[in-house]
C-alpha cells in the first residue's frame, strides 16, 4: 500500500471510530436520561436473581477491597484507565493484522449497537447505589449512572482478549488475562453485578455470531453475481 493510500486508511479508520463513538456517546446518555426509579426496581429484580442463584457476592467482594486501602487505587486506575489498553488493541490490529482489525471493529460496532438496545429497555442501576453499604469506590460519573447491564468496562476487555487471541493464538493467556482482572475489578468496586459480567460474555458472543453470519451471506451474495 502506498504512503498515500496508507494515510488515507488511517484518515478514515479515525473518522469513523469517531463517528461511531460520538454517536454512541449521545444515544448512551439519552437512555439514562429519567429513568433512576426504574433503573432502581430492575436492580431489585437482578438482586433477586442473584440470591438464587448463589451469585450475590457484590457487597462482600466490595467489603473486602474497602478493607485494603492499598488496592483501591490500583483498583481505581485499572477501571478508568482500560480505553488504553482497547486504542493499544486497534492499533495494534490494524498495523500488524489488518484482516483480523475488519472483523474486530465490526464486532466492536455490533456490540454497540446491541448494548445501547439493552440500556434503552433495561436501565439498571449499579451495585454502588442499589445495595445498603456498598462503597462507591471508583466515584459516581458519566452521562448515564443507570447503565449497569451489560457492563461494556468488561464487555471491551472480553472484546480485546477475543480480538488478540484471534490474531495470536499463542498469546492467549496474556490476551485473556486482561477481562478476568476487569471481572474482579468492576465487581469489587461496587460497578457491576456479576449477571453484568454473564450479559457481557452474551453481548460479545451475540456480535461475533451475527458478524460471522452478516459476513457468510455476504460472501454467498458476491459469489452468486455473474460474472463479466
């Protein structure tokens, strides 16, 4: 690929993750927009869920990092500081793995687009404000604090464990590594339930498989058309 072609991809790569998260970053907001008392009844329903299952461990799990100050803030910054290793990912693919960065930003996209429909139908209030004695650790911020299920923190870090594992088969115990640390952390701090964490293995595997299916028809579309 020439320098100029060569830029021009990157050029537009940028323009359109840009779009896409602009785009993303307004339609997240509106979903949280009026919705606390039923973001609040929906957790009560998770909670439920949770104590049936065994699953509700949110508020010990808090406790104990409340109770190793030394943690909290290697705590914090793992939580806040994930986009870095998600933009390292990108680049990455897109230098070294271009076939595998098309399939990724579509599958990036696809979660998106299918986590937005979830935020708009399932507002849910996160652990920090809707069990008694929960600390909120990491500080309540961002346009939409009701927007616990499914949880993308996690959900981008199984997104970045998938996408270097399909390009580095052999780096998969240090692809993987990264969603388990962000499963502990995100539940520790009082973000995420850990049906959160379950929605978000769903949410990947939902996008890998309509993008598998979107690119198959495709594909059998293409080869259809006659030739000449």
């Amino acid at each position: 690929m020439s320098g100029n072609r060569r830029l021009l991809s990157v050029v537009g790569e940028l323009a359109l993750l840009g779009l896409v998260f602009v785009l993303f970053s307004r339609l997240h907001a509106a979903a949280g927009a009026g919705v606390a008392e039923e973001a609040a009844a929906n957790a009560l329903v998770l909670q439920s869920w949770e104590h049936a299952l065994g699953l509700d461990i949110e508020p010990a799990a808090n406790r104990w990092l409340t109770g190793h100050p030394a943690l909290v803030q290697p705590a914090i910054l793992y939580y806040r500081l994930y986009y870095v290793v998600l933009a390292a990912v990108l680049v990455w693919l897109f230098v070294r793995h271009p076939d595998v960065y098309v399939k990724a930003r579509r599958t990036m996209v696809l979660m998106l687009a299918f986590a937005l429909v979830v935020f708009f139908t399932i507002p849910m209030s996160p652990p920090r404000f809707a069990l008694p004695g929960v600390v909120d650790v990491v500080g309540s911020r961002g346009a939409n604090l009701y927007s616990a299920l499914p949880s993308l923190h996690f959900g981008w870090s199984l997104w970045a464990g998938y996408a270097v594992w399909a390009a580095r088969p052999r780096l998969a115990v240090l692809a993987w590594a990264f969603p388990v640390g962000m499963a502990v952390v995100v539940v520790v701090t009082g973000n995420h339930y850990v049906l959160d964490l379950v929605a978000s293995v769903v949410l990947l595997a939902v996008a890998v498989g309509v993008r598998r299916w979107s690119e198959s028809r495709w594909s059998s579309v293409r080869r259809s058309r006659p030739s000449g």
